[in-house]
C-alpha cells in the first residue's frame, strides 16, 4: 500500500491499520506500507499507536541529494552532470522534484545547442533554482513572484543598515541560492521560469532571449567580475574601503552591460556610504554610457518588480537619458501608433508635448483624408503626465487658430473638431 498518509477523510488511519492487520493475521498476507511519515499530519498519534501492534519491522527509505539526482535524472538528460551539481547544492532530495528538472532541460536545452558554456550553465542553475521555488516552498523557498525580486547585492545593503543585534540570520535558502551563485533574476531567467510555469515554449520569450544573450558571449565573465568585487565586501576583512571601492569601479567600467539597475544602485549608494561620492557618480555616468544601446533600462520605475532604484543621482540621470532616447521618437510615428491603435509607447506624449505649433500644423496637412479626424481625437486623448497633456492642448490651440484663420471653410472644419474659437466680431475687434 503506497502514499497511506494520503487516504481520505471517510477513512481513518485505524481503518487502514485494522484492515493492514486483517489480511496478516488472518489471511497470512505480507504487507508493505510505503508512507512519508512528515506528512501525517493529524493521523500520526493514530498510526504510532497501531503500528507496535500490527509493523514487524521499519525500514528507512532515505537519500541524500546526490543519491536521488543520479536516480532521478536518467542517463539522457540534457547537461546531467550539471544538473547533478547543482540539485546537490540545492539540497534537493525529492524525486518527483527532480523529474520535473529533467523534463524542463529536455524542453529547453536543444534551444541552446551549439551556443556558449556560461548560457548553458545559466540555464541548468535556474532551471534548479526554479524548480525548488515551484516545487519545494515546504522546504522555505520563496514564490515564484517573490524569486522574480530577489536580489543578493541589495539584501547584503539592507543588512548593513540594520541593527546586528536585532537582525534575524538569513534563512537557509538564501545560503542555498548563493552555493548556486544565484544573485538574480534577469530576462533569460524570466524567460525560464515562464516556460517552466506554463510547461512549453511559445509565447515565453526563451527563444529571444537565447538569441540576445549568446550575442554577449563575455557574459558570465563579466557577471563574475563584478561579482568578484562584491565578493571582497561580503568575504574579506583585510580590504580596505579604497580598494574596494577601487575594484567597483574597474568591474562597472568593464561590466556595465550585464549590470542591472538595482545592482548600480546598490553599488553605488554604498560608495556614498564609504564618502565616494565622486566615484559613485562616475560610475553612474560610466554605465550611463555603456547602456545607451537599451535605452529601456533606463525607465526604472517600470521595472520596479526587480527592485527600488533609490539613489538621487542615478534616479535623476535615468530619467534624463530616458527623455534623451525619447527625442529620436518622431512626431510621425507617434501619429501612426496613435492611428493604428493597436499598441502604446510611452514616448507618445512627451514628443506630442515637444512639438511646436508649427510642426503639429505640418502633421495634421500631412494626415489629411481619412484618417485626420481620428489623428486629432486620438492626440487630443492621450494619455501623459498633466504638464505634458498641458503643453499638447496649448499646442493644438495654437495649430488650430493658424489653420482656421486661413479660410472660412477652415474655421467650420477647426470648430468640428470641437475648438472654441473666437467669433469673428472678436477677432476684429
């Protein structure tokens, strides 16, 4: 009898055990019961009861994390010997589990044939590393929305600002993903989990990101040395606040592309910390500069599900560089989005708002026909920041009166498109 901890309600464990004690005593059968005494529950008084009368002997069924990744992962898995490192690094010892691992890196390690070691090595820890979030939060591991916040460099800041005395030890599987060398979650790893959650490929990303990340072939090298600097605050004693700061700074210089926002941010705001401050804010204008080419990143807010960008400065010069990277959004393809209306680029309204009278009067002369009308309700919609839905109005205003006051027919035209325009007795006057 297999998973008896799992027998429903309307039988109890002195039903299963009467019934265990039946068929030895009075049908002379032998009876193997195969259970997992954890997870007993409220039947476990009743079984340790009945199990001196009825079990002759017990026998331990008990693997370490090593034994059970051998028997889990068959001889055809994808990167095995990967796989068996990193589920011993994990602690995970439930089979089932361990399946689950194999039948993902079957799904997606063909999509990494052919392309770099780091990328595969990627791929098997958070393979790993999902599976025990997905799979083991009994053993503690977060959720899969809280993993996708996680971040090592910032929980080592938030540390250092807390009371020693009265801050809790990490829990252990924080101490689990740092055996892994997890710090945190990226795209490809988002990518990952998505297809792990829902159990196939398309609509996932994996494939894009695949391509996107082997065209940084440097990657893990460069993630390694700024990790490696990291590593001489959380590990060293005899590193002096200089040279630490030091090593920083040459990792960001050469690092800067595979750094993410939150972790400049944590970089930098303790170098303010140390009295850098000079140094904390080259190293911002550095990675400024080196990420020009995803000028995305720079819209922090929107990725707050990775975590707070909270220094002044690296704030301020996000923005500024965002608004920068938004000026090569023209005006026309701002009008076509508007028109099609199939999808939105928050850079909408701020080139709306940047437009001078004259070049919404050339835009509207360029749209006429039958898709003018909706051109000028959709701008006069749009959705901004107030100061820049300001500036759209008074502009529109502006390119309105011009228009309108070049002919009679005009001025009918402007008042349809629901304008108050001054009557022409005002206009004299």
């Amino acid at each position: 009898m297999d998973d008896i901890e799992r027998h429903s309600k309307t039988v109890s464990m002195q039903d299963v055990m009467g019934l265990v004690s039946e068929l030895k005593e009075q049908s002379n059968c032998k009876v193997i019961l195969v259970l997992n005494e954890d997870n007993l529950g409220g039947s476990k008084e009743e079984f340790d009861r009945y199990s001196e009368k009825v079990i002759d002997q017990k026998l331990q069924f008990s693997l370490t994390s090593a034994e059970a990744a051998k028997l889990g992962c068959s001889a055809d898995t994808p990167l095995r010997d990967l796989a068996l490192d990193y589920i011993e690094r994990l602690e995970i010892s439930n089979i089932r589990v361990i399946k689950k691992i194999e039948r993902n890196l079957k799904m997606l390690a063909p999509g990494l044939e052919g392309r770099s070691v780091a990328l595969n090595k990627n791929l098997v820890v958070s393979v790993c590393v999902f599976a025990a979030v997905l799979y083991e939060q009994s053993r503690g591991f977060p959720s899969s929305k809280d993993i996708l916040k996680y971040n090592s460099f910032s929980r080592a800041l938030e540390r250092v600002n807390q009371d020693r005395r009265q801050a809790e030890p990490d829990p252990h599987w924080v101490t689990l993903l740092d055996r892994c060398e997890f710090t945190n979650v990226d795209e490809f790893d988002e990518a990952i989990l998505k297809a792990m959650e829902s159990g196939y490929l398309p609509g996932s990303g994996f494939e894009e990101q695949v391509t996107a990340y082997d065209m940084v072939a440097r990657r893990t090298e460069l993630e390694a040395k700024f990790s490696a600097a990291w590593r001489l605050f959380h590990d060293r004693l005899d590193v002096s606040a200089e040279d630490l700061v030091k090593a920083w700074s040459e990792a960001i210089d050469e690092a800067a592309v595979v750094i993410n926002p939150v972790n400049l941010n944590s970089t930098v705001r303790l170098m303010r910390e140390l009295g850098f401050d000079g140094e904390a804010d080259a190293a911002i204008e550095t990675y400024i500069e080196q990420r020009k080419a995803t000028p995305k990143i720079f819209d922090i807010d929107h990725q707050s599900r990775l975590g707070d960008v909270d220094d002044p400065r690296f704030r301020e010069r996000c923005f500024e560089e965002l608004h920068r990277s938004r000026r090569d959004f023209t005006l026309k393809m701002a009008a076509d989005m508007i028109i099609e209306n199939k999808e939105w680029d928050d850079a909408i309204p701020s080139t709306l708002a940047a437009a001078s009278p004259d070049e919404m009067i050339a835009l509207l002369k360029d749209y006429q026909g039958p898709r003018l009308n909706g051109l000028v309700e959709g701008i006069l919609r749009a959705h901004g920041t107030p100061e820049e839905m300001e500036a759209v109005r008074s502009t529109m205003i502006t390119a309105a009166e011009v228009i309108a006051n070049e002919s009679p027919l005009n001025r009918i035209r402007v008042r349809r498109w629901g304008f108050d325009l001054p009557s022409d007795a005002d206009r004299q006057a």
